[in-house]
C-alpha cells in the first residue's frame, strides 16, 4: 500500500475518485550542508505530498513516516572536517586564490565520499532486493557523483539531477551546457562579464583547471568507488551523469550572469523562498519595535559566527553597540561567550532568516555570501553587505556588487570601523535599496514559483518514464565528433586540396600561353 502522510482521510475518500499514484523515488542527497538540506527539502516534501513514496539520504536528522523513509548519515560534516583539523586549520587571515579555491572544492568532494562510501546508510541501501523498483532516482549533483552507481544498480529508472549550488561548473558535463570562457567568468574567480585581455586569459586557465581537476583527478577517484560498490563492469560516473533526463540548477537570471541554457536545464532558483517557518515572539516584539531599521548579520550554516574567534565577535558587537539608531539580529551560536548584550541586538543560535526578511523590517543583510541567503535578500529586496569565506560566495557577492545592491567586506578587513563603515555606507544611500527593489521586482514576476516549476518538471519525467528525449545528442558521440574536430580536419584536407588543384591548372595555363 503506498502512504498518504497526514491526508490519510481525505486519500481515502479521494481512494475511488482519482488514480493512486503509488510511485518509489530515490533522493541520493549528497551535501552535508544544512542549507541544502532544506533546499533539498522543499522538493521531497512536495512530493511527499503529492503522494509518492520516498527514500531519502540525509545528513540531517528527520523522522521517518509512512510515504518518507530517510538513511540517515550522522555527523558527516564534523567527520569532514575533523580530516582539515589535522592538517593544520583553517585560516581567516587571508582569502583564497581562485586556483586555491577549485583545488580546495575537488578535495572537500573527494574527502565526503571517502567517508560517506564506508556509513551504514550506504550499505542498507546496497542490501535492497534487487526487484525493489523505483520509478525515479534523484541525485544531487553538486558532489557524491559514486552514488550514481545506485542508477544501474536499481535497473536505470530515470534520472533527474539537482543542484542547490548554482549552476555547478561541471553542469557543462551531465547537460552539455555550452561554456564560454569568453563571457562566462568561472565561479571561483572575481570577473564580470566584461573581461579585460588577460582576465580571459586568466578565466580560460581556470576553468580548464576546474574541468580537467574533475575529470582526470575526482571522478577517476569516484569511479574506483564504484567499482568497489557495484561491481567491476559498473559504468563510469562520468557515462552515469548523462543519463540525467533533467538538470534542475539553482539559478535565477535577475541575479546570475548571462548563460546559454539547454532545454535539459531548468533554472529553479530560489525554490527555497516560500517555505514555512515561524517566528518566535520574542524575535515578532523584537522585529515591532518602532521606527529603527532593522539589520540581519547571519554568516549561514556552514560558516559561523561563533567560529570567527572571540576578538572577531567583540569587534562586531562593539559595531552594533557604536550604531545605536539600528536594531541588530545576530545569528550566533553561542551567546552566551558575548555576556552581556546591548538593548539593539538579538542574538540567537538559529533564526527563520526567510521569515525575517519577509517581514520587509530588514534594510540590511550581512552574509557571509551563501548563495540560498542571497536569493532571500534579493527576494524579498533587503540589500546585502557580504564577507565571502570560500567556494561561489566571492562570485555571489561580486555578481551583487555589479549589481549595486551590496558592497563587500574581506574578511582580513573585518574589525569595528570597518564595519561600521560599510553598514553606513549602505543604509545611507538610498540607491542600493532602490537597486535591490528593482531586482526582487524581476525575480518575483515569474509565471509560476520556482518549485512549482522544479516539481512540475520532475513529474514529467516520472510521467513520461525518462523519455522527454530532451537529453544532449552530443552524449552518443565522441568529442572528436561532438567539437567539429573531424570537420576542421577535413576542412583543412580539402583547402590544401583546392590548393594544390589551383595550382596545379595555372601552371597547365603558363606552360599553354
Ligand atoms: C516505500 O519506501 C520504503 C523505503 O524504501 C519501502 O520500505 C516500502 O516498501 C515502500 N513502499 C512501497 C509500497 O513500495
Ligand atoms: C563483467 O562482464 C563480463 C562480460 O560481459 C562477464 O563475463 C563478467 O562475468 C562480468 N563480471 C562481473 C564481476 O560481473
């Protein structure tokens, strides 16, 4: 019997009148990230109720009900980082270079599957009886690609690929989106669109690395997983990926750059916005207090505050303290080592950061630049002040300060003036609101919301059982064959050809005359 969850009532009355859907789907969630997580969540639960049953991987802990099964992985981020403890720490002192930064993501890749190919939860799921069906695996593609192992494993049911990290660069190898280094800065670097020369040069370096790092180095690690997991004649990860019948990435265009999408490529970005939270009273009297704008300082789930160290900590509150006409929210993890607090700052370890901004109290986000963070802001036209630690959130600030919607603060800059000074900076021109206004205008006018889409997409390719044939031809073709190398060549032997022939008649027509 497939569950209905909490509309057990109403599916059985509703049991004669509509087809059951009774349909299994495999979630291989596969970042340890909480703000994926609830990413992630947005989707499962939708589909949850809409009635398929589903099995979840999860990194963070949840209930399993009837209609939702989850395998969970305990600890999997403090396991990853216990591996960085040991080679010396984490330094804020400086920002990464950009090849710094594709090197570091491949090795955090490399480093979770390490782990996560040796938990329970991979085997409960390798012990499945292979006549269990499912009717549609979900991947999260941002990293995890040996768990695409489960795809054959499972008697390839359909695949849809999720990602709640941009468009990941290497989206370029599951959909065949086109990249042009020429116009397209890679996520890890500082450029815009409009790149100088050498910034071209620079950018054609750095994606070659980014693409060449993963291919050669990652996913020949990820296959030898599979290998191990499935079986000696399992398909490569990189054959796996393009089996995925859709890509759904995190973007949206009132905040990314210009990009060529294929039709395989939805952009759901900001499916995360409408989900519901609660605001607690005390932070609902907070959030009323008259006539002072309101300022949100969150650096996300990964980054923490509590983590800056207490120097840091005193610095940023010594700001607040100096800025008496605002009101402060603070997500930090441990107040109490701040004692005692001034009567314009909140803090608290967790906050319902969407519900905050939708409350349209807040004039300011200070972030550490996650990208699920900026989308809120923009959303809901709160501008930003962002202090990138690693990974996209250089890019993600960048993209929102060409935008002038944000300004950025390094984090080696960090201290009380300057941060003082940034905040003033923006709450004392008008232009980044207005700017930010304008933003959250073409993000929000939209046809539907993105999960509407993000779900509307899936249940096609569970409806159509996998054949929309939307998938690239390029995937049944050589790269010789698919980058037009044979034809240059060709083109090549038939100039020196005409050439010679050329040639060849006006030396007839000199000897003639
Ligand atoms: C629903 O999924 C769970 C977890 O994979 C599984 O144990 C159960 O048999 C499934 N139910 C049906 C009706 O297939
Ligand atoms: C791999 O495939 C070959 C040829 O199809 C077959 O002979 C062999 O038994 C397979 N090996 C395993 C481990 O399944």
């Amino acid at each position: 019997m497939c569950s209905f969850g909490k509309y057990s009532i109403a599916a059985v009355v509703l049991l004669f009148s509509v087809p059951v859907i009774c349909q299994n789907i495999l979630f291989l969630q596969t970042t340890p990230s909480k703000s994926h997580h609830i990413w992630n969540k947005q989707i499962f639960d939708r589909l949850y109720e809409n009635g398929y049953n589903l099995t979840i991987l999860s990194y963070e802990e949840e209930h399993s009900i009837p209609g939702k099964t989850f395998f969970y992985v305990a600890n999997f981020y403090d396991k990853i980082m216990a591996l960085y403890q040991n080679n010396g720490g984490s330094d804020a002192d400086s920002e990464m270079t950009p090849i710094q930064n594709i090197i570091n993501m491949y090795d955090f890749y490399e480093k979770a599957s390490g782990i996560l190919i040796t938990e329970k939860a991979i085997t409960q799921l390798l012990d499945y009886p292979r006549s269990f069906k499912f009717e549609l695996i979900i991947h999260d593609f941002t990293m995890g690609q040996f768990l695409l192992g489960f795809v054959e494993r499972f008697g390839n049911p359909p695949l849809v690929s999720i990602s709640a990290f941009n468009a990941p660069s290497y989206t370029a190898w599951l959909a065949d989106i086109p990249t042009r280094v020429t116009t397209m800065p890679n996520y890890a670097s500082n450029f815009g669109p409009n790149m100088t020369f050498l910034e071209r040069c620079w950018n054609l370096f750095y994606w070659t690395l980014d693409y060449f790092y993963r291919q050669w180095i990652f996913m020949s690690n990820e296959d030898g997983r599979v290998r191990e997991l499935f079986g000696m004649n399992s398909s490569s990860t990189t054959q796996l990926e393009k089996k995925s019948e859709i890509v759904l990435v995190n973007m949206d265009f009132s905040m990314d750059y210009h990009q060529s999408l294929p039709p395989n490529v939805i952009p759901v970005g900001g499916l995360h916005i409408s989900r519901q939270e609660q605001l607690s009273p005390d932070l609902e009297e907070f959030l009323d207090r008259p006539s002072k704008a309101v300022i949100l300082f969150s650096l996300g789930t990964n980054v923490k505050s509590e983590g800056l160290g207490l120097d840091i900590n005193r610095a940023i509150l010594d700001a607040f303290v100096s800025l008496p006409e605002y009101n402060f929210i603070w997500k930090h993890g441990d107040p109490v080592s701040l004692g005692s607090l001034p009567a314009n700052v909140f803090v608290r370890s967790w906050i319902p950061q969407g519900k905050i901004l939708s409350s349209g109290k807040v004039r300011l986000l200070i972030s550490h630049g996650g990208l699920l963070s900026l989308q809120e802001a923009v959303w809901y036209g709160a501008p930003v002040v962002g202090i990138p630690f690693f990974a996209d959130q250089y890019q993600n600030v960048d993209k929102l300060v060409r935008a002038g919607v944000a300004l950025r603060l390094p984090l080696p800059h960090l201290n009380r003036n300057s941060l003082t000074e940034v905040i003033q900076a923006i709450l004392q021109n008008d232009r980044y609101h207005e700017n930010m206004l304008q933003r959250s205008k073409w993000f929000k006018n939209q046809p539907e919301m993105p999960l509407d889409r993000a779900i509307y997409s899936i249940e096609k390719v569970i409806q159509c059982k996998g054949s929309l044939h939307l998938q690239s031809p390029t995937n049944g073709m050589t790269p010789v064959q698919a980058y037009g190398i044979d034809l240059l060549v060709g083109a090549f032997i038939t100039l020196a050809l005409v050439r010679k022939l050329v040639r060849h008649l006006l030396s007839s027509v000199n000897k003639l005359s």
